[in-house]
C-alpha cells in the first residue's frame, strides 16, 4: 500500500514537473481520487502477479498439460484434430485451490473446448501458493495449451 502511494506521489511530482517546463504556471493536481479507490483494496483480496515465490502446480506445468490433456480424452467424444491453443488466466487462491479460471479469445478454438479445459483446470490437485516473506498470497497466473 505504501509501494502503491510512493508511486503515485511521484507520478504526480513528474507531471507537475513536466508541466512547469512547458508552461510558466504550476498546475497542482488532487490524487485523492486515486488515493481512495487503492485504499478500498484489502491486502486479503489483492491478486498478485509477482512474488518471491510463484505458485505452481504441484509437479509443474508439464505435469498440468498432461493432465488437462488426459481429462478431455476422458470427457471429450471427439479428439481435437487441428492444432489449436487454449489461453487462460488462473487465480489460485491462499489455500491452493484455482477460484478463477478465464479463457482469452483466440480465433482457433470453440466454445466446447475452451469449457472442458476450465472443468479440467477446475478439477486439477491443489497448487502450491504463492509465498511473499512467508505469507500466502492469491496469485494470478497465465496457462496454455496446446493441441494435438
């Protein structure tokens, strides 16, 4: 939160600055508008993308494409025949579990697909949580897939 003010002040700092360069008046800007919507965000509830240690998928990511792979030729009539790439953005939670599975638009994929790879994710093992100075953190990642 601190990190988040620091950052502000000095982007306001900068504008005011480049501003006075260009003109020969001040203009003075009101980052309360800012300040209030950065501080409705609980630490509890903030996604992060960066931390000291990531989370990951128990036995790592080829481990997940194996099983994403094998859950869809479980539950999927038909085999993927072109090769397609499914994108998606995961939240795990502090708990190891995926609260969030989103899939990014591609042009080759369908509609079908794309939801049996968000059951699938949905149905994978816990992950190992995100860890910032020894505290769990909700952390969003990024995953593809790639068929055949």
């Amino acid at each position: 939160m601190k990190l988040i003010l620091i950052n502000l002040s000095l982007i306001c700092m900068m504008a005011c600055t480049s501003l006075a360069q260009k003109q020969d008046t001040i203009r003075v800007f009101d980052i309360e508008p800012f300040m209030s919507s950065y501080q409705e965000i609980s630490p509890d509830t903030m996604v992060y993308m960066a931390t000291q240690h990531p989370a990951t998928f128990l036995e790592g990511n080829m481990a997940l494409n194996r099983f994403v792979k094998q859950y869809l030729q479980k539950h999927i009539k038909s085999s993927v025949q072109d090769k397609v790439m499914v994108l998606c953005s995961i939240i795990i939670e502090k708990n190891g579990c995926i609260s969030s599975v989103h899939i990014l638009p591609t042009n080759n994929t369908d509609k079908g697909l794309e939801s049996h790879v968000k059951e699938a994710l949905f149905a994978s093992a816990p992950w190992i949580p995100a860890l910032q100075d020894g505290k769990r953190l909700r952390y969003k990642t990024y995953f593809s897939i790639q068929f055949p």
